[in-house]
C-alpha cells in the first residue's frame, strides 16, 4: 500500500518519523547511515554521513532516504533522489516520495487528520 507525498508536503510529512536510513551505491555496494537530516523546503541536509557514504556519491549521485514508522505496522516514509556532497555534509534533492507498508500491515494505524499517514501522537 503506497500513498505518494508531494515535495512541497514532505516538510510536514517528515513531523510524524523520527531518525533515518541514507541508502547510497556505488560498484554493487550499498551503504546505509543513520540520519536525521535537516529540511529547509526544497532539499535535505544530511550532516556528517561519513566517508564510504561521501565517496558511493562521487561514482553514483542516486540516494534513497528510508524513515521507518514509530508506531508498529505504521507507514515507512521514503524519499528518492539526488544527493552531493557540501564538505563533509551531503545535500538531498528529493524527486519523489511515498509512504509505504505490506498489505499484511494494513489493520495498523490508520489516517486519523486525514492527511494520508499516520498522524496520531505516539
């Protein structure tokens, strides 16, 4: 079951996760940091990944951001996009997103401001 989030509501949308997952690749290899970037509106900072995430995007600029849901068998938040690297920093540029769980999770919780997540406090 996949809802997709516009751009222009993923600030609000990324209010109900807290830390995340930055997915980069490069040579078949993939590398997975834990984040918690900062939104400004049009793209996400992503403050010190580390080195393997800073040299997967000198060869290959493709990132996924992965949130998981706080509650169980809530929605996962997923951002696509571009990144590069600001010194030791890395720059999202989102190109799409979507909230995503298994049909098997479909009984967990659901929309309750209707804003297509979910919003209840944890």
């Amino acid at each position: 079951m996949s809802i997709p989030v516009q751009i222009d509501d993923l600030k609000s949308a990324l209010t109900d996760f807290g830390s995340g997952y930055l997915l980069t690749t490069n040579d078949g290899r993939v590398k997975v940091v834990t984040v918690d970037p900062e939104y400004d509106g049009t793209r996400l900072l992503v403050t010190g990944p580390g080195r393997g995430t800073l040299s997967n995007l000198a060869g290959n600029d493709v990132v996924t951001l992965v949130f998981p849901p706080l509650r169980p068998k809530g929605y996962s938040l997923l951002i696509d996009g571009t990144a590069r690297p600001e010194g030791e920093d890395v720059r999202v540029e989102p190109a799409s997103a979507v909230l995503h769980r298994p049909r098997s999770h479909a009984d967990g919780p659901v929309p309750d401001d209707g804003c297509g997540h979910d919003c209840a406090p944890v």
